[in-house]
C-alpha cells in the first residue's frame, strides 16, 4: 500500500479491500457538528457503518443538573 494513503489516515482492512478513514478527534473530544462533519462524509462516500475503537459509547456533557433528564429521555 502506498505510503501517501498511510500518511493521510486510511488504514486498509483485514479484507484487503476496504479502508478505514480515521478522522483526529483531539482528546477524545467532539462536538455535535464535528459528528455530524463525519457522518456528512460518510453518506457522501456511501459507507454503510461508522466504527467507534477503544470504547463503545459517547458522553453526552450537560451545563447543570436540570439537563440530565431531558438529555436522557
């Protein structure tokens, strides 16, 4: 594989005939429009599933209290 597709962050996969595109998300951080960006970009591109790596699950952080629970219905 090409050293320029390494060096911009697709990684092929074990099946030899896909890749993955690993956007940096600084600290483990994004807002809702970043992912919103990345799932922009992978409708464009027609990819049929996005993979989360090391943890399976997103905080959702809210200001105060009186927002947990809207926020969890």
């Amino acid at each position: 594989m090409s050293n320029d597709i390494q060096e911009k962050g697709a990684i092929l996969q074990r099946d030899k005939e896909t890749f993955a595109i690993a956007p940096h998300i600084a600290g483990g951080i994004i807002d809702p429009d970043g992912l919103r960006r990345i799932a922009d970009v992978a409708e464009k591109y027609n990819s049929k599933v996005l993979k989360t790596k090391i943890r399976s699950d997103y905080d959702i952080i809210v200001s105060d209290k009186s927002k947990i629970d809207r926020s969890i219905e």
